[in-house]
C-alpha cells in the first residue's frame, strides 16, 4: 500500500524535438527552410535554447496525464497554474471507498511516539461509511420523490466535505513541456512530500519511455529543469 496506490499515466501527447525547433526557426526561416533542417540541427537547437532558457519554444510540446491518488497530493497538484484540469466530482459521483494507507515509515514513526495506525485507518473508515450510508439514504429519498433530483445533487455537492482527504481521487491534466520542467524542479525534489515526488517521478518516467522529446528531456533534466 502507499506508494503504490499512486498511479499515473501518460495518455496523450502532441509535439516532439522537431516542434520545439521549428517554433523557434519560425523568427528566422521559412516554411521551405525549416523542413529541411536535419535531425542533428533539431538537437543542437534544442540545446541550445534549453541553456540559453528560450522557453516558449519547449510549449510546443503538450502531455495529457491521468491520475489516481489521495486529495491531498491533489491539492498539492493544483497548485501549479500552468495547466489544464479536470477532475472526479463529488456531485455526479460517490467518491471512491479506498483511502491512501500510511506508508511504514509513517507507521514506524507512530509507533515510536506510542500511537496506532490502526487508529488512523479506523477513523477514516469510519468518516467514509457514514458519507457512503448518508448518499445511499439520499438516493433512497429521491427515488421516492421525497427529494428532487436538483437537491439530491445539491446535497452530495456538500455532503462530500464528510470525506477525508486520504480519500483517493481521479485527475485529468493537460501542461506543455515548460510547464512539466516546473513542475519536476519543484515536485521531483527532496523538498517535496514523498507522496507527490512519487507521481513525479512517475510521470518523468512515462515522457522518457514514451520518446515523445528524448533531447529537450534530457537537457532540460541535465539543467535541474531551469528554464
């Protein structure tokens, strides 16, 4: 459990090296030019504006990732501004059952201040059967006509507070390749909860398996990801 309860996934992408290149010829050359400039001259390129920070050229590149994790790695995710999001919703769904459990370093360090971690798991379970028994409730209301469909939604619009944020939770993120390089400097970091630096590393791996850019990958990863 844990760490491995965090998936990501790389399902789109839009770009390459080329793309970076040609955005960038596009100030100096023409369509005709730009085409035949060879392979060698889109990474020397490439290169080169990753060192010289030319960054506008690298959102020529665009990923869509998928996420599975707990709400507070979430939160911590939508922070950064330079993206497209969207997400599991609590008003047109029960919010999942499963929750993220303590790593055993987490355990570990419980232990040795004399707390459980069977207590914490107790407490979210707890939390998230009584949102489960309220929803069922609602359903069973509306299905009666009790409640209309407009309030049962409006209900669960709140009712979803009642979750913790251990809870694991769906996302949907679109961001160029300036703004991946942001993101790795700041998440794939030891400054970084363990948690986030995880799915960080996961998505480095996915765009390095995937070969979509392996040039400004590994110039802009050489640099730190300043750019």
């Amino acid at each position: 459990m844990g760490f491995s309860q965090i998936e990501v996934e790389l399902q789109d992408c839009l770009g390459s090296d080329r793309s970076i290149a040609e955005s960038a010829w596009t100030s100096s050359y023409s369509r005709s030019k730009k085409e035949k400039k060879s392979d060698l001259d889109v990474e020397l390129l490439v290169r080169r504006l990753a060192r010289d920070g030319h960054s506008v050229p690298f959102e020529s590149v665009v990923f869509r990732f998928w996420f599975r994790w707990p709400i507070f790695v979430d939160r911590q995710h939508m922070t950064h501004r330079i993206a497209s999001h969207s997400g599991l919703s609590g008003r047109y769904r029960t919010l999942p059952e499963d929750f993220y459990a303590t790593p055993s370093e987490v355990d570990q360090i419980l232990s040795k201040a004399n707390l459980s971690p069977s207590r914490y798991h107790t407490r979210i379970h707890q939390s998230i059967e009584e949102y489960q028994e309220y929803l069922s409730e609602l359903k069973t209301a509306k299905k009666s006509k009790i409640i209309t469909p407009e309030e049962y939604k409006r209900a669960r619009e709140v009712l979803r507070g009642m979750v913790p944020t251990a809870s694991m939770v769906e996302r949907t993120t679109i961001m160029n390749l300036r703004s991946f390089a942001n993101y790795q400097k700041l998440r794939n970091s030891n400054h970084a909860q363990p948690e986030i630096r995880h799915a960080a590393e996961k998505m480095l791996e996915a765009v390095k398996t995937s070969k979509i850019c392996p040039v400004a990958i590994e110039e802009l990863e050489s640099l730190g990801w300043r750019i």
